[in-house]
C-alpha cells in the first residue's frame, strides 16, 4: 500500500493549500484516490463556508512530480497544523509527502540545500460522507472576471463597512456598501470592448444578497494567482467563488448575512477597531504566509 507525493514547482500547491486552512477551524478530511488525485470539501465551524478543493494527478504531470496512489485513502488532518508545516517550505524546495500506515502519520519532507522533515499524526474522526458537490448546484447570477479584480472590488466596500451587497442584472454587476452617509459603489460591465474587468455575466433577473466582508476576504487569498474567477450567486442565496488553473480546480460557498445581520447595512455598526483592521493595507497582501515566494 503505497501513497506518494512529490511536488518541486511548489507555489501554486501550497497557495490553495493555505486558503484552504485559512477558512477551515476544524480537522480536515482529504480524501485521495488514483483517478480524482486529491479531494478537501469541507465547511468551517460556523457552516459559514465551505471549501471545494481538488488537486487532480494532472498537477503533478511535469517531470520533476509524482504522484503515486494505489488506492482510496481517508486522510484526517489538523488542518492548521498543515498550514504551519507548508509555511515552512523556502523556494527551491521540493516537497515530499508519504503516508506512514503503521505509525498513521503524514510525513512532509522539504528537500532544498538541506533536508527538513516534519511528522503530522492522522486525527482519529470517523469517515463521514463529504458535502456536496459546490459545482453541482444551480444559481440565477453566474458571471466570470478578471484574477485579482474581486479582491479590489472587495477591498473598496471594505473601506465604508463589514458587509458588500452585490448585485446582478443583465450585463452588470455591482458590489456596493453603504454606512449613514458613506457609500461605495463599484458597476462592472460587459458592454466595454475589452477594457471592463467582467468577462461574462450572464442572469436573466435582477439579484442581490449580502455578504459579510470579514469571511469573503479569507476566500481571496488565491485570487491574484489565477487568471480569472468564476462568481455564482442568486437572491439570498450562498455565492460561489470557481478558480481552475493547471490541475487545480478550488470552489467556496460563502452563506448570505440575514435576518438582523442585514438591518445592519445601512447603519452604523461597524466599530473602530473593524474599521482598522478592514483598512489595514498589510491585511490584504496575497498572503503573509506566502513571503518566501516573494523573496529574491
């Protein structure tokens, strides 16, 4: 019984990976098999979000990967545990993962201008059938844009208030906040040849829900390493977020604010301190646990 992993070009795998544990509180399952590759859907202690990660064996086509799986593993791990570990790689790297079934750890090897080995011990959680599909569900609003536009839309809102309402009607999408007498408001078209940050937005219906800015920053970590973005959404309902690039496809669903959280657009609730940290240009760098990628 064999599972492998080896992976050099490291960037990308370990971006995704960390967006992942920065939305999830909780164990994470990962569930591998030889034909899907690698498989993370879960949801964070609130049923807030959940995340939809698969890294297919494709992603490990190129001559210096592997990824060698003779069977279906269930694999249970501290999911913040595993963010530490992966901040560690330096570039350069390559990460060797092995699963060890007797002594049930993961093992996670970086081999560069030395050799760090780190040792996660499996987590004992009963196996349990995964959520669904976010792919598999049908919205009113789906609409495709640029990598990186989303964080500046969201970052804008951020600046009045916690929350963005977004809205959809044919050809146009706007995000907007509003706090008193401060507003933000920023429309995206399709109707501009080339030039507009929405490559398509396709509803047949106006739209709108609200969403709580502090959860949909979390989801943006990766939004700058792809090209483009898929944004699914209907009345009230959860928003999807699709990124798929180089073997990668990563999903969330982020649930809408309700009830009283809504009374709260419009009015003054957002404290100072959230009004700090919203406006904090450090918190929206792509990552802080990313900085040795951007080392020369």
């Amino acid at each position: 019984m064999t599972l492998k992993i080896i992976k050099e070009d490291l960037d990308l795998f370990i971006k995704v990976l960390n967006a992942a544990a920065a939305v999830l509180d909780v164990d994470g399952t990962f569930l591998i098999t030889p034909k899907d590759g690698i498989t993370l859907r879960s949801m964070d202690r609130s049923h807030s979000a959940m995340v939809d990660l698969r890294i297919r064996p494709e992603h490990f086509s190129d001559e210096t990967a592997e990824f060698i799986c003779d069977k279906e593993y269930m694999l249970t791990l501290d999911i913040q545990h595993l963010k530490k570990i992966l901040q560690r790689a330096k570039k350069g790297d390559k990460l060797t993962i092995s699963l060890d079934e007797k002594n049930e750890t993961l093992n996670f090897l970086f081999t560069g201008l030395g050799k760090r080995n780190f040792i996660l011990p499996l987590q004992k959680k009963e196996e349990e059938e995964l959520p669904p599909d976010s792919q598999s569900l049908e919205f009113n609003v789906n609409s495709k844009l640029k990598g990186g536009a989303l964080t500046d839309f969201i970052k804008d809102a951020s600046i009045i208030g916690g929350s963005v309402k977004i809205s959809a009607e044919e050809g146009k999408l706007r995000f907007s906040c509003v706090e008193e007498r401060k507003e933000v408001s920023i429309e995206i078209s399709t109707d501009t040849e080339g030039e507009s940050e929405a490559l398509e937005i396709s509803t047949d219906s106006l739209n709108e829900s609200l969403y709580s800015i502090e959860t949909f920053k979390n989801l943006l970590l990766v939004d700058q390493a792809f090209s483009t973005v898929g944004l699914s959404f209907s009345t009230e309902k959860p928003l999807r977020l699709s990124y798929s690039e180089s073997g990668i496809n990563l999903g969330y669903l982020l649930a809408p604010m309700r009830g009283e959280d809504e009374d709260d657009y419009g009015s003054d609730t957002t404290d100072a301190d959230e009004d700090e940290e919203y406006n904090n240009e450090d918190d929206w760098d792509d990552d802080e646990d990313d900085e040795e990628w951007d080392d020369d």
